[in-house]
C-alpha cells in the first residue's frame, strides 16, 4: 500500500505538493509544519508546509494548528534572521500558483535582487551547488 | 502636548508610519492591531498594524503578541473572503519600505491584475470613489 493511501475509514494523509518538493529539500519536520529549504541560491528562503491534507489558507486550520503555525514561523523567522543577519525577513502565504498551504520565510538584503521589490516571481530559480545547499541546510538545522 | 509624545518615565507611544496612514483608512482597532483598508480600487487590500511602537518584525512581538496578530490576522482573512468570495488570499508582512510592521490581507481572484504574481510593487495605486471606500469599509466592519 502507498504510503499517500490511507487506511480505509482514517482521515485522508498529508501529501507534498509536487512542485514543492521538487523546487526544495527537507530541513526538518516541526510540530505541526514540514520546514524546507527552496533551492533557490538567489536569495536564503525558507518554507513551512503544515503537514494537514487539504488546507489552502492559514484561516482554514483548527485555531490549534494556527498557534502553532505562528509559533513556528515566528521561530523560523527569527532563526533565520539571526543565522544571515539579514536587513528584513518577508513573511509571505500566497498559493495563487501552489494551493497546498506554505509560508514562505525569506531573508532580503538591501540592494539584493530585486530590492525592495517581493522576490516571488521574479526572474528564475538558481539551484545550489550541491554542497552549498547541504552546508546551508546544516547551518539552518543548527540555528534552530 | 503632542498625543505622540509619551508621558514622562513611560514606554514610547504607538506612532503609526505616515506613509501607511496616507495610503489607507482606519476600519477598526482591534485588541492588538489597528485593521487599515489601504485606498487602492485593484484589489481588496487590508492591512493589520500592531501599535506596538518600534516593531518590524513579527517575531520581534512578545509571545501573547504574537498570538494575537495570528488571531486577528486569520480573523480578518476569513472575513475579507468570506465578503468577496474571492480565489485566494494573500498574507504577507514584507516590510522592504515602510519598516513599522504591518501585514497585508488582500482578496486575490484568478485572472486579476498581475495574477498570479504578488501585488507589492506593481504600478500605481487607484483610490477609491469616496463613496465606494465609506461603502466597502462599512461592509468590512459588518463582517468582522
């Protein structure tokens, strides 16, 4: 049996987007959120996927998975700002393209790409070499 | 004495950034949050500003704080869709220009302008009619 399937009468299971696993590695699983790192070496950019099968907004988990997901964005966030020392963290959940819901943790500098502009859409992702984005998500881990 | 300037020997007072206040109107105070309706006719746009004074990012809130804005950010994002119907919201605090800490939630339709990239940045705001804005911002008030 997959293991996507559920057992027959339980809920249905959380499922990755496939388009957000392929566009970022696993960092760690959280309480409540699958936390990933988009392999995007243009800028430090974190995502939160609530591990929740169906959710599209934050406003449509149980008010228990929404404290948690503040509290482990806001953990994130700062871990993330810390770790770069970054100008300005942008917080963003948009799904116009994705729907599965994600929170996007992104470390902006001024004047990187783009500044003081959003970063999503912009221009087309640049991979990591692979052992760039294997350190970062070792540094990442730790700073958590 | 100004109303900006604090008593003597107590914490500095909530000042909200001129920039939001010219671009938006007030639609409530919330516990934590003044909810703003930013004058913009292309898109459904509100925004939350903690008066908190000297906070730009979220996790720069004390924990209760930061309970809150999740609280009233996920409250006033049901509502903006549950009033507009609309495909998806948008939630963001960015932050890249205006530093004082204020989340977006914006009613985002397929097939809108700029759809499906993020609305920050994109060309010049329309104002409302006058009548339009005192209209849509009575109806805010009636859903929340």
């Amino acid at each position: 049996m997959s293991e996507h399937i559920s057992p027959q009468g339980s809920a249905p299971a959380f499922e990755l987007d496939s388009r957000l696993e392929t566009e970022s590695v696993l960092v760690a699983n959280l309480g409540l959120c699958q936390l990933r790192l988009r392999n995007d070496a243009r800028w430090p950019w974190l995502l939160l996927i609530p591990m929740r099968p169906g959710i599209e907004e934050p406003h449509d988990l149980t008010p228990l998975d929404q404290a948690l997901l503040s509290f482990e964005t806001n953990l994130v966030s700062k871990a993330l700002k810390d770790m770069t020392g970054c100008t300005k963290i942008n917080v963003g959940a948009l799904g116009n393209i994705v729907r599965q819901l994600h929170v996007h943790v992104i470390a902006r500098n001024e004047g990187d790409l783009c500044w003081p502009g959003p970063v999503w859409g912009f221009g087309e992702r640049v991979p990591y070499q692979p052992d760039e984005l294997a350190r970062l998500v070792a540094e990442i881990r730790n700073h958590l």
